[in-house]
C-alpha cells in the first residue's frame, strides 16, 4: 500500500514536471512509455532514497549533539552541586561557631550579672554602714547632751 502511495505520488510529480515543461501555446497529448515512466521512477524513488538519507545524517548529527549538550549540561549540574554542597558546609561551619560565641556570650552575661548583683550588695551595705555611722555619731551626739544636762 506504502509502494501504491509512493507510485501515485511519483506519477503526479512527473505530470506536474512535465505540465511545468510543456509551452502553453503548444497542446500535445503525449503517451509516457513502459521505459521513460520506469526511468522517471527511479530517478524520483533514488531522489527520496538521497532526501532520506539526508534526513537520517541531520538526525544522526542533532543526536550526537544532544548528547554531547547533555553531558556537558550533567557535568555543569554536578559541578554547581558540588559547589552548592562546599557552601553549605561553610554556612553551617558558620551557624555553628556563631552558635558556640552566642553561648560563650550567654556565660559571660550570666557571670556579669552576679557581678553587678554582688557590686549592687556591695554598694547597698556601704551606703548602710554609712547610716548606721550616722546614726551611731546622732546617738552619742545625744548621749553627751544628755549627760550634760544631767550634770548641770
């Protein structure tokens, strides 16, 4: 059936070549013999055959360029994994050390914090022993008045 198709197909290119070739002026009924439609059947089936032939080297070539883009687009992938994994590791490296100072600085808080409550005791006792003195120097202020006045 594919054969019937290809002859139908041959025999119409050959009358539209031949419509083409013919002069408008001049109407001749001419009778295509056995041979020259055998011929232009050979001539047109080795055309295809050439036109084929040329489809499956273009094909041949756009698959080995496909291959070679998808190997050198594998490679580029790897690479940019590789390359995404390293700073990955670095950015976590990162976290970590800044996580670890982060805690450092939480101790040093923690630890200056009972520093400035023990300064805080600190400065609370000496501003009490600073009215207990007071109040020591009213009472034996008011104790020498008192004697002299009951001496007096």
């Amino acid at each position: 059936m594919l054969c019937k198709g290809i002859l139908t197909l041959a025999i119409y290119l050959c009358y539209t070549d031949f419509m083409k070739c013919k002069s408008k002026k001049v109407v001749k009924k001419i009778k295509l013999t056995e041979s020259s439609e055998t011929a232009k059947m050979t001539a047109l089936l080795e055309n295809m055959r050439d036109g084929i032939t040329l489809v499956a080297e273009g094909h041949s070539v756009l698959v080995r360029k496909l291959d070679f883009m998808d190997k050198k687009l594998s490679e580029r992938i790897d690479s940019l994994e590789n390359t995404m994994n390293q700073n990955f590791k670095f950015v976590f490296e990162h976290f970590s050390n800044i996580e670890d100072e982060t805690m450092e600085i939480k101790a040093e808080i923690k630890e200056m914090r009972k520093d400035l409550r023990r300064k805080v005791d600190i400065d609370r006792l000496i501003v009490l022993e600073e009215r207990v003195t007071a109040i020591e120097m009213r009472q034996i202020i008011l104790r020498d008045e008192s004697k002299k006045k009951y001496k007096a």
